[in-house]
C-alpha cells in the first residue's frame, strides 16, 4: 500500500490522462502568449503553458484542438459517425438541400431543395415553391401581353393578340392586333404590316395594287420664273401665277387635273383629291403648271423615276424643299392615303 509523496504522485499521473475529470494539466514553461508555448498547448492566466488533452478521446463531447483545448463540435443534426467526425450533408441531417456539404434551406431559386437531396438552380422564370423549382402560371403578374398554352406571348400579332396577361385573342378575318394589341379593323398604317397600308374600305392591304387618294397638296411658288429669262420675269403681267397640278403615274398623265388656285405664290388644294393605283416599278411624279394663255407654263415638278417610296406610302405623307433658289417649285407637301 502507498502511502504519503509516492501515492501524490501517481494520482497526479493519473489526472494528467484523465483532464476532463481533473482539469488542466501546466508544463512548467513560463508564457506570456500561445506563440511562446510549445505544439499542444495555451498560454494559461497564471502564465503557464498549458494543455487540457493530447487526443479527442480526453475531451467528453468534443475534439483536441491544436492548442491542447476540449472545444464541442457542431454538427448539422444525428449522432456522430463512429469515428467521432460530424456527419456530412444528406437526408440523415439536412431538411433542405445540400451545397457541398453545407446544408441550405432549400427555399430560394439559387438553391432550391429539400430532404437533403442537392440544391437546384431554379431557371428562367421558374420559382422555388415547396423545395422544388416550379414555373408560375401565366397572368398578369408575370406577363405584359398575352398568354396562350400557358406561354406569355408579346400579344401583337392576328394569331396571339392581347396585353396584361389575358388569354391571347385570335383576330378575326380583316381584323387586325393593333396599336392598343387588341383585335379591330386597321386605323392607321402603323397597325398593318411592314409592307401593308391601311385601307378605308379594305382594311390592310399590299401597299403596291391598291388605290390611294393624294390630298392636302400644298406648294410654294418662286416669285420669278427663270426658265425664261435668267434674271428672272414676273410669271404673268399684272399679278401672281394661277397654278394647277396633275399626276403622271407609269408615264401615263392622269386625267382628274387639280383646280386651278388663282393668282397666288403659295397654293392648296385640302380636298377633294385624286385618286389613282400606285404599282410596284411604276414611276410617279406631279407637276404644277401656271394657267395662262395660250399654254401653260411649267413652274415644277417631283418625280420618282422608279416607284413611289415605300416609306411615303406607309408615312402617309410627303414634303419637299428646294435647294436651288431659282427653280419655280420652291416647296410641295402632299397626304396620300390607300383608299
């Protein structure tokens, strides 16, 4: 039997492997930080390097740090694996989903999940509903134009025509989608195709093959006509020229000539109009003429050689300035509308 320094001695063996029961165990190194103390061991408060564990099986629900300390580990949820390490993200220990083996909650479009399955990137319009990725229903609150099949389409179209998420409207024969994107006969050009005007009769039709009425024509007449004298004459004696307009379309004068606008530099004709077809390759142009006796004199004229533009046609409208300050016609303005 042991008795008095010996049996000290050996209980003090004793509680050097058994910490968690007996507590910290000094080295005897004086210390004023960790980084004066040896591998395994702290800087106690009494200046001492010391260590409470060498492995984890000294430390009671936890692991041995670097410092020689017991420190508790977290783990996601479960039991410990046999060998003490915590349990990796899955099934066992994650209700949402798993990045890695982190556990996520499985609730947002960037990682949507759930019982510990991996985490989904949800796309395009889809949502995280319920730990999985799904798309929303088409409506108003995810579509400006319409919805057909449950797809949101832009809602501009005779096939698709609608806007605020309603279902998409099929336009009826003459009908068009237009500006307002709902289904009605075409009010302007702009609600007809690229290569369609608006009709008044019809409703959209090809803008080449169809009749057109020329109206609003307004023009600006030169003070002086210098085709005759280059200095410039007064176009008749006493007063201002007497102008009238006609077309030519495909080289062929149209019959339906304008009234005449008696003495005056700066003609109009508002209404009512000519009316003729505009063909594809067919040239166009007009001329206005001063009404005197016995012919009359040519002040000007704007031709297309080729085809009335395209661009006019859809714009409805035409104008036209001079750059040459002694050409007769100064100016010519004109609406011209697929009748």
């Amino acid at each position: 039997m042991l008795h008095g320094p010996k049996l000290v001695e050996l209980l003090g063996l004793i509680c050097v492997f058994a910490v968690t029961a007996c507590g910290s165990e000094e080295t005897g190194t004086t210390c004023l930080s960790n980084t004066e103390c040896p591998a395994g061991t702290y800087c106690s408060p009494t200046g001492k390097c010391t260590y409470e564990c060498k492995t984890d099986t000294d430390c009671s629900g936890g692991t041995c740090n670097i410092l020689g300390k017991c420190v508790t580990t977290q783990v996601d949820s479960g039991p410990p694996k046999q060998d003490g390490a915590p349990n990796k993200c899955g099934p066992s220990t994650c209700a949402g989903c798993c990045v890695g083996d982190v556990c996520q909650t499985g609730t947002t479009t960037s990682a949507c999940g759930k019982g510990g399955a991996n985490c989904t990137a949800c796309t395009g319009s889809a949502v995280c509903t319920n730990g999985a990725c799904t798309v929303a229903p088409c409506g108003p609150s995810n579509c400006a134009g319409c919805c057909s099949s449950n797809t949101c389409q832009t809602g501009t179209i005779v096939n698709a025509c609608g806007k605020g998420g309603v279902a998409c409207a099929i336009c009826q024969s003459g009908q068009v989608c237009l500006q307002s994107q709902t289904c009605g006969k075409c009010q302007t050009n702009k609600d007809c195709d690229a290569n369609s005007v608006c009709s008044t009769a019809t409703g959209c039709e090809s803008a080449y093959n169809t009749i057109y009425l020329i109206s609003n024509v307004k023009a600006k007449v030169n003070q002086f006509n210098y085709s005759t004298v280059s200095t410039g004459a007064v176009w008749d004696p006493l007063d201002f020229p007497d102008p009238y307009f006609y077309l030519t379309v495909g080289g062929k004068p149209n019959l339906n000539l304008s009234a005449v606008i008696q003495n005056t530099l700066t003609p109009s004709w508002p209404t009512p109009g000519i009316t003729f077809t505009v063909k594809k390759g067919e040239s166009f142009r007009i001329d206005v003429l001063d009404q005197d006796a016995p012919a009359a004199e040519f002040i000007g004229a704007v031709e297309w050689k080729t085809e009335l533009d395209l661009a006019i046609l859809k714009a409805g409208s035409f104008s036209f300035k001079s750059t040459n300050s002694k050409y007769g016609l100064q100016e010519l303005s004109f609406s011209i509308l697929a009748f």
